[in-house]
C-alpha cells in the first residue's frame, strides 16, 4: 500500500521508486542516532527499509558486539564488480531489526566518498528498497558533499537549548547555501522536550521557519536500552509512541494516528509538500 507521503509526491507528479529521508543533527549528542534507529525500527515492520550510517562516528557500528565489518566505503569497490551481489556481504541486520549499511570504519574511508561516488551507490541501492533512511548526524562534510541531495524529507534533530537553535541555524544554512535545498524540504524534531525546558517549541520553529514534526520526550529508559547494544525501547515507551506517532502521521506506516494528537499535526502535510 502507498504511504500518504508518496501520495502527496505522485499528485505533484514527482513520485520515485524509493523515498529518501535524511536525517541531520543540530550538533554533536543530539540524538540524531537513536531517532534513527527507532524511526528505522518502526518503519521496517511495513515497508523494506535501508539505514545508511553517514556518521563521522558511524554511531550505529556501536549496536553490535563485533563492528569491525566493511561498510558503505566498500559498496563503491564492489558494485560494478559483483552487481546485486555485494550488497549481501555488506548490509547487516541491526538489533533493533532493519537493514544497516555500515559507516566509516576509519575517518579516511569518508574521503573516498565523492558526491558522484554516493549517487552511484544510492541508484544502486533504490533498486533493492522502498525506503532508505540517511544518518548523517552532524557530519558537515556529508551535508555538503550531496547526501542528502535525493531527500525529500530532511528531518533535523535538534535539542531544546539556546547553544543547539545556534548550531541547528548553521547546519540548515550551510546545506541550503551549498545545495540549494529549501524550506519545503525540512521537517523540524525536538528532541528531549520536558515542562522544565526553558525555552519553547514555538521559539525554535520561529527561528529555524521549518514545520514542526514531532516533540519527543525525555526518556532515560530509551536511552539506557539504545546504549546497551542498539536495544529498542519497550512497547510502553513514551518516546516510542512519540515516533511512531509521528510517522503515521508522515504516512510512512499503515498504523492509525492516536486521535489525541492529530490537532498538533494538522496541516503539517501540506506545510511540507505543499
């Protein structure tokens, strides 16, 4: 069944084969990695999901025991040698349950990632997936080097505090001015949200002027269980039901929004595409 996102992209006349969503962090421990995870988890229940690790830290390695594997730096050596076939020896199967194609082993493998290099790779991989999610984190050089240049939805995580609105400012900036992506592109998540919070969700969404997608929560248990070994949250989870929430609401999954909520996302669809 085609999700309300590729709907809304196929009556603008620009829908693709596989949807690219991006996934960007205002700086450094913004939670960009577990955001993904769970996002990745929730979607691969329904539709066949890739998760690119584009981290400088490949955070994602982390969640397993043994991680010094090959990555997406090898993809580029394999393809036109082994056509489908190298994606069987270098995709891994997370422990929260969806596809991962490894980051960067050591810093020098990111500098053999060429923006023609990583269109390449992700042709390559439209053909095997429905959706695939891309981690750059708070890699500047990914966000400037064509990562997330087939996105149609970057989603920017950012923590609710002055120092993380600055950097969130620098990093949408700094991708907008190099590659030209506008507004329509972005979806805002605040991430770590409680009532002690000093500053507000509307004060963040004034400053970046992106539609806001989701608040998630603080939730200590999350945290702990993503720690240990790339754990996913319980079912009771309050920053899991904020995600799956939220993409039911992006239609990224069949499952029905929570009525309670809707009002927080109305429109939010058309603010995004239009």
């Amino acid at each position: 069944m085609e999700t309300q996102v590729i709907k809304g992209l196929a009556e603008e006349g620009r829908r693709p084969t596989t949807l690219f969503l991006g996934m960007m962090g205002a700086k450094g421990g913004s939670g960009v990695s577990m955001f993904a995870a769970t996002l990745a988890s929730v979607i691969s229940r329904e539709r066949k999901l890739l998760m690119l690790d584009l981290d400088s830290n490949s955070s994602h390695r982390c969640s397993f025991e043994k991680n010094g594997f090959p990555g997406i730096s090898n993809l580029i050596m394999l393809i036109g040698e082994n056509g489908a076939d190298a994606l069987q020896h270098l995709i891994r199967e997370h422990p929260m349950g969806f596809h991962l194609l490894p980051g960067f082993r050591v810093p020098e493998e990111e500098g053999l990632l060429t923006s023609e290099k990583l269109n390449v790779i992700y042709e390559h991989l439209s053909r095997h997936y429905d959706l695939i999610l891309i981690d750059v984190s708070s890699n500047h050089h990914m966000m400037v080097n064509g990562a997330l240049n087939p996105c149609e939805l970057i989603l920017l995580i950012t923590r609710p505090d002055l120092l993380s609105l600055h950097c969130a400012l620098r990093n949408q900036e700094l991708v907008e001015r190099v590659k030209g992506i506008g507004s329509q592109r972005w979806g805002l998540v605040i991430n770590g949200f409680s009532r002690a919070t000093l500053i507000r969700p509307h004060q963040i969404t004034d400053a970046l002027q992106i539609p806001l997608v989701a608040i998630l929560p603080e939730d200590p248990q999350a945290a702990e269980n993503f720690s240990n070994l790339g754990k996913r949250p319980s079912d009771n989870s309050p920053f899991l039901e904020a995600i799956t929430g939220m993409a039911s609401r992006l239609g990224l999954i069949d499952q029905p929004a929570q009525a309670t909520s809707r009002r927080f996302y109305s429109g939010l669809k058309r603010a995004l595409w239009g």
